[in-house]
C-alpha cells in the first residue's frame, strides 16, 4: 500500500468464514440417491458411508455422526458417566460449559497457559477434588492440548478425559491423530467449521464397545423394537446432511490448501508490525486451518484489539473477538468461585488480545492484501 493513501472500503462484508459449498451438482447427484432410497434418517446408507469415511479420514475408528456437536458432548458425558464437577477452560464457546450444566454438572474453570490458550496438567492438578470426574478440555484454534500430560494427570486421579475437539479437524500431533488422545473427542461439523454438514457433529471414542453405548444414547436408548435400555436423546445426523457431509469431504483437501496460501500472505504481510502476532501450530503439530487468530499486544501496537475491531470494522471487515468474553463471565456461571477473574489471569489477558480474521477459501489474494492493507492503516492511526 501505498504510504498515506487509504485502503478501499470491501463493497461486500468480508466475514471471518463462509461455509464450503461445493458444486450444487455433486449434491444433487447424491441427493438423488437418498430420494430413490425414501429414507430420510435413522442411520441410512449416507449416514453409514460418511462415518466409515471420517473414521478414516479422522483416524479415528469408534466415531458416532451426531447431528451436532453439542449434542455429540452431552451424550459422552452419559456414556462416560461424568457426575459431580469436571475441570474445564474458561476460553472456548459457550457449549463447553453448556453440556456439562446440562448433564447437571458444576463446571470448574481452570486459567489456560498464555501460549497454548489451553487449561494444563498445572492449572487442573490444583482444582481436582473428591467430586471431580473428569477434565474437559478444549483444543482451542486446533492448538492441541499438552494431550499426554493431561493424560498422566486423569491416570493419576482417576479421571476421565473428554475433548472439544470442534476447532481440531485434522489436527495430529507427532503424526497422531487429535481423537486418539482422551476417552472422548468431539468434533463438531457445523457450517462454520472448515469440513462441515450443515449441522452436525461426531464423536470418537476409544473402543468398540463405548460407541455401542453412544449410538444407543443417541438414538433414545433404542436397543430393539422390545427394548430401551438407556434415557438417551435425539442426536442422529440425518440423511441429508450426511450426504452434503461426503460431498464437503471431497473439496477438504482443497479447502485446507488454499486457507495455507491465505495464512502464508496474511504472515508475510504482518510480520514486521510492532505488537502483533499470528498464533501459529508448534512444531510437530498439523493445522486444521480452521481460525487465523492475531494477537494484538496493546503496548507494541500502539492500538488496542478492540480499536482494531472497531476500525477495520468500517472498511467492511467483520474480525470476531474469539473468545471474549470468556464463559466465565456468562451471568450463568460468573458466581462460580473459580470463575473469579483473579483466578483466571492468562484467560483474561488472552481475551483482550485475541482477533479472528477472515479466512476461508473463498478470499483472494488480493482480499487479503487489502485486508492487510486496512490492518496497516488501522494500526497507524
Ligand atoms: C462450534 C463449537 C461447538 C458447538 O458445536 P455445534 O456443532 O455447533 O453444536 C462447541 N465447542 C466449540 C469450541 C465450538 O467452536
């Protein structure tokens, strides 16, 4: 950009996603095929391919479709029989919490570590008692969790470990796929998620034998026409969305790979300025492509990450402040003594600093230049 002109203005909103449409054709094609089938849900052909598909895909052979991923959460906090209190991050989406409130347990936040945004073995390990259950943890952004010493810790104490794993599609740590870590791992796929069917979810757990205990749990506890053995809920993913599921999954590739060409301009561009900083995989770690967060240290920017917000905001440019405000400070869970801000001093700093910028396959090039350009100019203000 040229010193002291002004970016244009994007005619259109540029938002932080767009959802994966694929080729209306390649849907129909499938569609077609459910229409002649004249079955609509409870556990078609589509829904048995795709699930067959992402276990694979996802390395991840006990997976349950569900029709999304909350859903998904709640019903492994049945199956894994989470009572009493579980230890979870403050910094996530408002689900995390939800599911454990709705299973009737007292969620207990733990800070998270400032550069993995995550809760760790030393934040948990002092909020464990003798009405602990499990630890929920969430891989925030596809940042994995310290996975095997939040396993160490559940060892130790006799914990079960559940992951939101929502923003962790294709996330492998050490080449390990993310769901091979923990009891469970939730993946959700709704539109905003990079693969996605619409609405839906799934879950991974370790054995053969707990994914019987789910899909009964997501299906009413339906065992038989005789028999219900379990209260479950409504949680099946249906025809439809299982079909547009096996059309998204055929564009992944595609997607993931350009979401790189868009990382690597916004890198280049914002690498030499002052206070911000791209969060970016450790090593040894697969992105999922799913977020790109700038952290906007005030001091070094000379700008605040609300200011830069509120500026890019009048070029057209909607960033989304993921997570603030922390789910801490929700009215519903703001009274918890671990919710108190002085004990949760990384999350609160992290959520001020936080910004997710577009990113998604449909931005061009020269999108993300001027969006850079708008960053550089919001910046000098
Ligand atoms: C999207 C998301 C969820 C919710 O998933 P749904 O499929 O919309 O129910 C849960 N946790 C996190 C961290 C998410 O980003």
């Amino acid at each position: 950009m040229r010193r002291g002109s002004t970016p244009l203005r994007f005619e259109q909103p540029i938002h932080v996603t767009r959802p994966l449409l694929p080729p209306l054709a390649e849907l129909n094609a499938e569609l077609e095929k459910v229409w002649a089938s004249g079955w609509l849900t409870n556990g078609g052909e589509q829904h048995a391919l795709l699930e067959r598909e992402l276990a694979e895909w996802l390395g991840a052979p006990n997976l349950s479709l569900f029709n999304n991923g909350t859903a998904a959460l709640m019903v492994a906090c049945q199956a894994l029989q989470v009572t009493g209190e579980v230890v979870t991050s403050p910094f996530t989406f408002p689900a995390t919490p939800h599911v454990l409130s709705w299973n009737k347990v007292a969620p207990v936040f733990a800070d998270i570590d400032p550069e993995t945004m995550n809760i760790t073995p030393d934040t948990v390990a002092p909020l464990v008692t003798g009405a602990t259950s499990a630890v929920l943890a969430v891989h925030v952004y596809g940042l994995p969790c310290d996975v095997r010493g939040i396993d160490r810790l559940a060892q130790a104490q006799g914990l079960k470990v559940l992951y939101d794993g929502a923003h962790a599609f294709g996330t492998t740590i050490d080449g390990e796929p993310v769901a091979r870590f923990g009891d469970a791992t939730m993946f959700s796929f709704h539109a905003t998620k990079l693969f996605h069917t619409a609405e839906g979810g799934a879950l991974a757990v370790r054995d053969a034998e707990t994914k019987a205990r789910v899909d009964l749990l997501k299906n009413f506890g339906i065992r038989n026409e005789e028999e219900v053995v379990l209260p479950g809920i409504n949680g099946k993913m249906n025809e439809l969305q299982a079909a547009l599921g096996r059309v998204v999954l055929r564009h992944v590739a595609a997607e993931r790979a350009r979401r790189e060409r868009v990382g690597r301009i916004y890198r280049e561009r914002l690498a030499g300025a002052a206070g911000l900083r791209i969060v970016a995989m450790p090593p040894g770690v697969t992105d999922s492509h799913q977020y790109l967060i700038l952290r906007v240290d005030e001091q070094g920017a000379g700008c605040s990450r609300d200011a830069l917000h509120a500026r890019l905001k009048r070029f057209n440019i909607v960033t989304r402040k993921y997570f603030h405000p922390l789910c801490s400070q929700y009215d519903c869970y703001r009274h918890l003594p671990s919710a108190r801000p002085e004990r949760l001093p990384n999350a609160h700093r992290v959520a001020a600093e936080v910004l997710s910028l577009p990113y998604h396959g449909g931005l061009a090039d020269d999108d993300v230049h001027r969006i850079c350009d708008a960053i550089e100019y919001s910046l000098a203000r």
